[in-house]
C-alpha cells in the first residue's frame, strides 16, 4: 500500500506571507483540515525586494513560529516571482504556447525583477495570447524540467532541497 503523499496548496497576498500572525492563522486552519500534513513550506515571492533583505524577513518569521507550530515550518523565498522559475524553462514555455510560435526567451527572464510583466509580454508576442497566473502557472509547471529551472535559479534549487524528505 505505501505512504500517500500530497501537496496542499494555497495562495495568499505576499502582505500576509510576511505577517507571522497571519501565517500562524493559516497554518492552523489547514492543520484543522488536514491534520496529516507532515511539513509545511511557506512560499514568499521576493518581487523586487533584495535577496538577504527578503531572507532576514522570513529567516526571522521561521524561527518565531517554529516552536509554535506542530510541524516543520520552512519558508521558500522565490526570486523574484514564480514565474521566474517558470521562465527558467525556456522549451517549456514554447512548448506551452504552441509549436506554430516562434518566440524569443532571453537568458535573464528568470531573474527578472518582475518575471510576470516578462511572461505577460511573451504571450502578447505569441500571438495576443493572455497570460493568466492562476491557470497558466499550474499548467506550465506541471511539464517544468526541474533540473534545468535549478540550474537557472538558485532559489528554485532551494526549494528543492526543502521539498525533499525529511
């Protein structure tokens, strides 16, 4: 039979990832509907706030809420977006987009300040596609080549780590 091993998602305003009141509220809730969870990873995207900056923050956050929390607690800061790391998968995207698009990637889109102002062009330039995070993201993740995304953004490597048991 084995182990079952899922991933609960949810999506908060960044203002709230940043309040550990806030995070505490969360966590608890979803402890209350899934009391199985075995480790949580709280995913800050950085926008355009420097990287120590942005991990003093959640470094400080972590360790408050540590003893106070049920579970290991991580927090992921994602430079700068998600869809930085999406973009770290440059065949990805084409193949997302369709065969029948000829459409340039540069190398830094990654490690753009705003990665989804980068990701929204390329669909415009695909045709006048639409770039919708909350269906696209999903949908080109699922296909991401992880190995090339770590190997293009560090924070993307990092999360790996946390990911991985225990």
């Amino acid at each position: 039979m084995g182990e079952k091993i899922g991933i609960e998602t949810r999506v908060k305003r960044r203002g709230d990832l940043l309040n550990k009141e806030q995070v505490k509220k969360y966590i608890d809730f979803l402890l209350l509907t899934h009391p199985d969870i075995s480790k949580i990873i709280v995913c800050v995207d950085s926008e355009c706030t420097p990287e120590k900056e942005m991990e003093k923050t959640t470094n400080n956050i972590e360790v408050e809420l540590k003893p106070r929390i049920k579970r290991p607690i991580y927090f992921a800061n994602i430079v700068h977006a998600l869809e930085g790391w999406l973009l770290a998968d440059q065949d990805n995207i084409r193949k997302y987009l369709g065969s029948r698009v000829s459409i340039h990637i540069p190398p830094s889109a990654p490690l753009e300040c705003k990665p989804k102002e980068v990701i929204k062009a390329i669909f415009r330039k695909a045709g006048g596609k639409k770039f919708l995070y909350t269906r696209d993201n999903p949908k080109i993740a699922e296909n991401l080549d992880v190995k090339k995304a770590a190997k293009c953004n560090k924070s993307f490597a990092n999360f790996l780590q946390i990911v991985k048991d225990p």
